[in-house]
C-alpha cells in the first residue's frame, strides 16, 4: 500500500510535466508557424499622399466662431480630445484656435508618407426654415475660419462645410470655391441633414456646377453625446447621387444597422449602380471597426473608388493602436510600428502592411485634382 501511494504524485508529476511540454510545444509551433506565413507588407506605402479626412476644433478663441455644446464640453470626452490634438483649453485661450492648425502643420511636415492634409470645416445645424438651431448643436467650426485660416499653410487644404438649409447656402458654396475648397463636409447625424431631402436639388446642382465633392459621414456616430442616427443611412445617398453631386462616403459606412442590415453592406450595393460614389478608409484600423477592413480591402466593388483619409486626431489614440493586429503583422512590425511617432506614419505604414493597394494611397491626390 504505502508502495502504491508512493507511486501515485511520481505518476502525476509526469503527466503534468507531459502536459506541460506539450503545451510549449504547441505554443513552439504557433510561433514558428507565424513566422512562416506573416511576410510582412503587400504593399509598399507611398508618398506625396493628400489625407482628405481631417478635422481641427476650437472653443472660439481668437475670434474663431467656433464653439461647443454644454453637453460635450461637460462630457469627459472633452478634455480628452482637446489633449489627442495636442492641445488643452490653456493653450487655446493663449494662442487661440489656430494653435491647432499650427500643430497639424507641422506633423504633416514631419511625415515620411503624407504631404497634405484637407482640413474640415463643420457648419452649425440649422432648421428646416433656415435658422441656426445651435440647441440641437455639438459642435461647430465655421467655414471661414478654416477657410482663411488654412491659407497660412502650404500642405493644409480647405474642406468646406456648408448646411443646405441655411438661407444663403448657394452663396457660400461660392465663397467655398472661390477661396480653395477642395470638397464639402457633412456629419448628417449632428447637422440634421437629410441628404434625401428634394428640396436640395439646387444645392446639388450648384455642387456639381462647382465641381464640389461631397464627404459625408455615413453609420452610426458616437463620439458625441446625441446623435440622430438615421440621418446617415447610405440609402439616403441616393438622391444628390442621381443629382450627379461625387459622394464619398465615409468610412464605407462601417457602423451601425438599418432595417436590419449592416450600413457597409447597404452602401456597398450602391456601388456598382453609382459610377460617382465613392469611399475613404478612415478609422477602418479602430477596434470598433477594424473587422470590417479585410471585407472591404477584398471587395471588388470598391476597386479604384477607395481613398486615404485618417480622421484625425482619432489616430493619436488607442483605439487606432497597430498592437490590435498581432496575427496580421511580423513581430518586428508591430515594434517598428509600436516606435512609429508621427501618427501619419504610423497610420499609412500600418494600413500598407494590411494589404491596403497603392491606388488607395494615390487617388486622394488625384480625385481632388491636387
């Protein structure tokens, strides 16, 4: 008996150094399994690329205009994305709001890849009638102050942002024209746009007469604090499309729902039926989007109609990490990434190494004629 108890923690200290072993060994294997099949880039990144996805924020400092609802300014998202900008209210009220076109300027000198960035304007909403509507307002970053502002910078470019329904719309698409915008930017989802709306059909003709490309935000949006959702349902794209206004909708429209299916494939039916719609990559390295972005890098729908954009600041921070991918990439990828300051760098970089084609990087620059 006391032979056979003996005998009983030998056997099991084998099975557990066994089991052990055996999980190295697989763990081995993995490794050297990944080693074999993650190469590295498909594509190599390009230069002289135009971001055309990125915003600046003021609180009206510097006889801005600029301003920001109660709610947000509350809201602990505030300070946080005044820090992602690399700014705080300090400096804002010290050097006013154009202290961050100044920091945006001089990351985009500092990049590698990209040699402009288009700058957008957000317009205040407005109600049906024509009125400033600043109570169902988040934010709002004036027209002309971009505008003018962006005039001080040679890699800065003006997006303009004009609501269809303020009184004087059509005038300000010209204003928009006349001093450098390279397209129109719409958030429908805090603007209360509609984009379905007929009676916009002479906003749309005077985009096209312009040649005005309009950027709209398409899905779910939630980083501010009330949203109207269904304002940015991609089949509401429809009508300024058949107007012949060019689209791009943003982030291929990779959140949300609507009428139970997901707005990505909604949009991407839209595709072939539309020659003049487009997309943008934007934030399809976030975790909250990230699953979406070997569907849409595959998609032959979008060949050719997908350009670069970052939303910046949004890649100043986690959400946008390279450490999300560690079965994508080799691990001196991820660490070169990992090291990778400058966020444009570390953006375009990433998204190569994801299989994002050159012609992605290249049509930005091309589609806005700069």
């Amino acid at each position: 008996m006391r032979h056979c108890a003996s005998a009983s923690p030998t056997i099991g200290f084998l099975l557990n150094m066994t089991y052990g072993l055996t999980v190295i060994a697989i763990l081995v294997a993995a490794f050297l399994v990944r080693l074999w099949l993650f190469r590295g880039p498909f594509a190599a990144p390009a230069k002289g690329i135009i971001d055309m996805h990125c915003h600046t924020a003021g609180i009206g400092e510097g006889g801005s205009g600029a301003w920001i609802s109660e709610e947000l300014r509350s809201s602990w998202k505030f300070p946080l994305y005044l820090k992602i900008f690399g700014s705080s209210q300090s400096m804002l009220k010290a050097k006013g709001d154009e202290a961050i076109l100044e920091i945006v300027s001089r990351s985009v000198k500092e990049s590698e890849y990209v040699e402009g960035a288009v700058i957008l304007a957000m317009d205040e909403p407005y109600s049906i009638d024509g009125e400033i509507d600043r109570a169902e307002g988040e934010v709002c970053v004036p027209n002309r102050f971009v505008g003018e502002s962006v005039k001080q910078y040679d890699n800065l470019y003006f997006g303009a942002s004009v609501h269809p329904n303020r009184k004087d719309a059509l005038m300000e698409l010209e204003w928009s024209k006349q001093n450098g915008a390279v397209l129109l930017k719409w958030l429908p989802n805090i603007q209360n746009i509609d984009p379905s709306n007929p009676s916009y059909k002479g906003y749309y003709e005077q985009l096209v007469a312009l040649d005005l490309p309009l950027l709209t935000h398409v899905g779910d949006e939630d980083s501010f604090s009330k949203t109207n959702n269904a304002l940015a349902d991609p089949q509401l794209l429809r009508f300024p499309l058949e107007c012949g206004v060019r689209v791009i909708a943003a982030h291929v429209a990779s959140s949300g729902q609507r009428e139970g299916r997901d707005n990505i494939d909604r949009l991407l039916e839209m595709m072939p039926e539309y020659p003049n719609l487009f997309t943008d990559i934007s934030t399809l390295t976030q975790f909250n989007r990230k699953r979406y972005l070997g569907k849409v890098l595959s998609d032959p729908r979008l060949k050719d109609r997908m350009m670069y954009g970052t939303d910046y600041p949004l890649t100043n921070t986690p959400m946008a990490s390279p450490l999300q991918f560690p079965l994508n990439l080799k691990l001196r990828q991820l660490w070169s990434l990992w090291r990778t300051s400058n966020s444009w760098d570390r953006d375009v970089r990433l998204k190569a190494a994801l299989g994002t084609p050159q012609a992605v990087f290249t049509l930005s620059r091309q589609f806005l004629g700069l």
